[in-house]
C-alpha cells in the first residue's frame, strides 16, 4: 500500500459494498423516525424532559449514520473530483437531509417555547450532558422561519450555494498549469505549481507564479459567477432570517461576540507597521529594492537545504510532539501508521490541507499536499493539531463535538509552535535563519493576508447587495484589501490579485468570513505556549481538558478556563508581541 494515500476502509471498502448499501438504506428510516417524534411533540402523554432525552437519542443516531456516509463520499471525492459515485452520493445524501429541516424546526421551537427549560435540563443527567447544545438551540430559535420556508431553503441550497461549491472545487481540482520548467513544456496539477512559491530557486518561484495567474484565466469567469451565486444566497438568507449581517451570522455561529473580534482586530491593526519591517527585510535580503514581489513571499532563506523526506517528517513529528506530551506523540503516530494521511500530490486531488475528525470511528483522516519542504512537514503537524483535537474530544458524545470555527486552529498553532521551536534547537545559524523566517511568514499569512482576506469578504458582501460583480471588480477589489493589509511590504508591481479564485473558504455558505478565526487561533495558541513555558508539564492534563469542552462551551468561557480574557485587546497584544520580537531578532540579522 502506498504510505502517501490514506486509508478509508475503516469507514467503508466501497460504495458497492453491502456495508454501505445497507447503510444509505437507513438514512430514510432514521429521517422518518425523527420526522415523526417531531410531529407527536405536543401530544403525547411523556414530560418534557423524556420527550428531549428521546429526541436527543435519535438525532445521535441519525448523526453517526449520516456522517460517516458523508465522510467517505467527500474524503473520497476530495482526492479524485472525477469520481461520479462519490460526486451522486453527496449530492443524495444532501438531498435526504433537507427532510430532517422540518423535523429540526419543529423541535427547536417546541424547546424555544419552553419556559422552563433550565429546570428541565437540570432534571436529567442526559439533558444536563447536552446543557449548552440544548440552551443554543433553543435561543437560536429567534432566527428561525416558518418550517415550510426552512425546507425550501434546504432544497434550493442544493441546486445554489452547495452546487456552485462543487463546481469550484472541480475547477481547481481539474486545473492543469502549463508551465516551462528547465526547458520542457509541461502541464502540472494546480497544488503542485502553487507549492513551487517554496521552492529554493528564484526563477523557478517566478515561472510558477506566473503560470499560476495565467491559468486561472481558464477558470476566472466561471469562479466569478460561483462566488457571486454564493454570496448572493448568503446575504438573502441572513436577510430572512433577521440577522443584521453575514458577519453578525458568523459571530453568533462561531460562539464569538463582536467585542472580542474587535479586540483582535485592534492589535492586529497596530502590528501591521512591524509585519511590513519584516517584508521589507526579506525583500532586502533577496535582492529586491521596492518590497516584497509575491512570488517570493514564501522564498526559503538561510542558505539551508531543508528538504524532509515523509519518513523523516514523520519521524521528526512524533519525535517533537513526544517532547511536549506522550498522548500527542501516539496519536500522531497511530495516524501515519494507520494510513490517515493523503499526502500524494497528483491530478484530480484538491489543493490545500485539511483535517477531517471521523467522531463516528474515532479516526481522523488528513489531506496535505506533500513535496518534502519545511513548510510541509509545518503543514503535517498543523493538520494532525487538528486531528489531536478530535481525539481529545472522543469521549463527548457526537452532539458536543462540534467545536466553533475560532477555537479550531488552537490545537493546530499549537501543534506547529511546537514542530519550530524544536527544529530551532536543533538548527544551524543557516538553518535558524530558515527556520525563523519560516515561522515569520507564516505568522504573516494568518496576521496580514487574513487581515487581508477579512477586508475582502467585508467589502465583497457590501458589494454584492447592489449586485454581482465581474471579474475585473473581484480582482480589483482583491487588490485594494491586498495594498490595505501589506502597505509598502509587498512590491506594488508584483502582486496577486486573483486569490480569491483559489481560496476554497469563499466558497462555502455556511462557513463564511472563515478567516479572522485563523488569526484568533494563532494568537490563542501563541498565549497557551507562553502559558506551557511558564508551567511546563502541569500545563499539558488542562490543556486537554480545554480541547475537551470546546464543543459545550462558547469561546470566551473556553478561554477562562485558562484565565484568558479574549475581550481585553491587550491580550491579543501580548500574543502578536511575541511575533513581533522574532522579527526584530530576523531583521537585525546579518
């Protein structure tokens, strides 16, 4: 078996397999089930409390059966976007699900309606277990519309938002670059030209760059009339619903309030001028007079080679994690021993890097898009922090493990702050030098281009009320946020304005401005490592203990428990000043 592909045997051999027919056969039985509890919710002879314990026992059932089902069809998919039976599985599954709208909405204002619904949960060890997914459910009942108005907009997502999704996701996928590398004409995946922005060759960073603008001329119209269409539907929608706003929407889904996520954004603003110092050093120390070209945003530096094979990342992962904590090590282990990972580059697989916890098995299953640089051995220990995470959360029932969007790049940070300040220790001036600017650019990405990206979809939404945008306005507007975010870091004559085409969180209705969380992560990660330095081995039981309730909690009590106030701006800022000292300790490098 190839060590580079994953595994998903565990979920199901195939999707001819008597496992998964007999399963797909059940999706409408349990659909029904709830369909009818829902529709005796008020007149049957049971309390209020047997009647939710009774409902909250279906729903888990429909929940571990549906999402194993979806897993293995978007896992799959997600790594062949031509495989047709994975393609009409997710599509028949999205289907089924818009029968359990109505069923979802009957209960959920039959428990809005309760008066005494604390009292309630209190009565009953289950209840009391799902305190806070049954609180937020009953008050998010306020936002609800008729049960006849939620189906249809189930059932019209499936032909809009879901549907102009899988058609992004098939154009980058399927995208193939021509490109002319030491001579030879050739066409490569997408991922793979785009990983070349790491590649230790300056001309071979710029060919790639190029190429990669070229081609997206192929795709550019039809990614234009997606992200419209998705946009579109989102603002509709939140309209309908009462929200004031896409963002007031996220907020509220995210478990974060407007109060904490200006907080960070203050400090975020503030450290833009010493960000830009950093850009304009690298520019400096590449050869360049006017800032940062793009292309060479990720450039290696150091004049070190720092090339991984996978058995060497692999090794060196576990290895580290071990040193911060026995459990993180096995875990990451078990994941490359078990064939979790796809971390093959090749057409048809989508770019990028994700985690996808498998609750249902108590798995996980990474994609990463592997060709042996630091960045990717980063990368790995990113996506396994995630996979942590959801090991950690293994004894929670299904319905408390659905953690909000902010808190989940905690463990990921987390996990990467550990893989650099190993590689540190153990670096050569050359390779400190790498290791450095490596951890800077990737804070630049999750500070600066999120901070970039935010101004984006703010602005992009403001827009699309007064109607949709051509590509021309897209890209110009890509470029406005850019210059706002980097200033003078990056070369105005070499910037890239067509990134909204390959960032596949635009496209997604249900997760939108999935960007500010990135930089809550990093930040939040940051202060917790600080807080391990202090601490040292006592830190490790409560910090799994807070990747434990993160699916009960909302964000700011999660961080109580640590004694963080994400309301204070000082907080953020004493997270970006760590960030800040490394890059006066790169800049005064000679």
């Amino acid at each position: 078996m190839n060590q580079m592909r994953w595994n998903l045997d565990a979920l199901y051999p195939s999707f001819e397999s008597a496992e998964f027919q007999t399963d797909m056969g059940k999706v409408p039985e349990l659909i029904g089930d709830l369909r009818g509890f829902a529709e005796q919710l008020s007149g049957d002879g049971l309390d209020p409390a047997e009647k939710i314990e009774a409902y909250l026992a279906k729903l888990t059932k429909y929940e571990q059966l549906y999402s194993r089902l979806m897993a293995f069809a978007e896992l799959t998919f997600s790594t062949d976007a031509k495989n047709e039976k994975a393609r009409q599985t997710i599509e028949a599954l999205e289907e089924k699900s818009v029968e359990l709208v109505e069923p979802a909405v009957k209960f959920q204002k039959w428990l809005g309606a309760l008066a005494n619904l604390d009292a309630i949960i209190a009565s009953s060890p289950r209840l009391e277990e799902h305190r806070y997914f049954l609180t937020e459910t009953a008050k998010r009942n306020k936002y609800l519309l008729s049960e006849k108005e939620e189906v249809l907009i189930a059932k019209m997502r499936n032909t809009g938002s879901n549907a102009w999704s899988k058609l992004q996701e098939t154009l980058t996928s399927n995208l193939l670059v021509d490109i002319t590398i030491a001579g030879e004409a050739r066409q490569l995946p997408l991922p793979i030209v785009r990983n070349m922005a790491y590649d230790k060759d300056p001309q071979v960073r710029k060919t790639a760059y190029e190429a990669e603008r070229k081609a997206y001329e192929k795709i550019e119209e039809s990614s234009a009339a997606c992200l419209n269409g998705i946009k579109g539907e989102v603002i509709t929608t939140t309209k309908l619903r009462g929200y004031a706003s896409p963002l007031e929407r996220t907020l509220i889904e995210s478990r974060m309030d407007q109060a904490s996520l200006d907080a960070m954004l203050q400090a975020i603003r503030e450290s833009l001028p010493a960000f830009r110092k950093y850009f304009r050093k690298k520019a400096e120390m590449l050869g360049h007079q006017n800032g940062l070209p793009f292309y060479d945003l990720f450039a290696p530096l150091g004049g070190a080679d720092m090339k991984f094979s996978y058995d060497e990342a692999r090794e060196f992962i576990v290895e580290q994690f071990g040193s911060f904590s026995e459990k993180l090590a096995r875990y990451a282990d078990k994941a490359f021993r078990s064939y979790w990972i796809d971390a093959e580059p090749r057409e048809g697989k989508r770019g990028g890097a994700f985690c996808y916890n498998l609750h249902v098995i108590g798995e996980s299953r990474i994609l990463a898009n592997f060709t042996g640089s630091f960045n990717d051995v980063s990368t790995l220990a990113h996506e396994l922090g995630h996979g942590y995470h959801g090991e950690c959360l293994a004894g929670e029932s299904i319905l408390n493990s659905d953690y909000p969007m902010p808190i989940a790049e905690t463990a990921s940070i987390f996990c990467e702050t550990i893989i650099t300040n190993a590689a540190l220790k153990k670096a050569s001036k050359a390779e400190t030098i790498a290791i450095l600017e490596h951890d800077l650019s990737n804070a630049g990405q999750v500070i600066v281009d999120i901070y970039n990206r935010f101004l984006f979809e703010s602005e992009l939404f403001k827009r699309r009320e007064r109607g949709s945008l051509s590509v021309k306005e897209l890209k110009d507007l890509f470029l406005w946020a850019q210059k706002e975010a980097y200033g003078d870091g990056l070369d105005p004559q070499y910037l890239h304005p067509e990134m909204w085409i390959c960032k596949p969180h635009y496209y997604y209705a249900d997760a939108n401005f999935y960007n500010y969380p990135y930089a809550f992560g990093l930040l939040f990660a940051k202060g917790l490592y600080a807080e391990y330095l202090n601490r040292g081995p006592s830190f490790v039981e409560q910090y799994d203990q807070l990747l434990s309730v993160t699916g009960k909690m909302n964000i700011a009590d999660v961080a109580k428990i640590m004694g963080i106030d994400v309301h204070s701006a000082d907080f953020w800022r004493s997270s970006l000043q760590l960030i800040e000292q490394d890059i006066e300790l790169f800049v005064s490098e000679k």
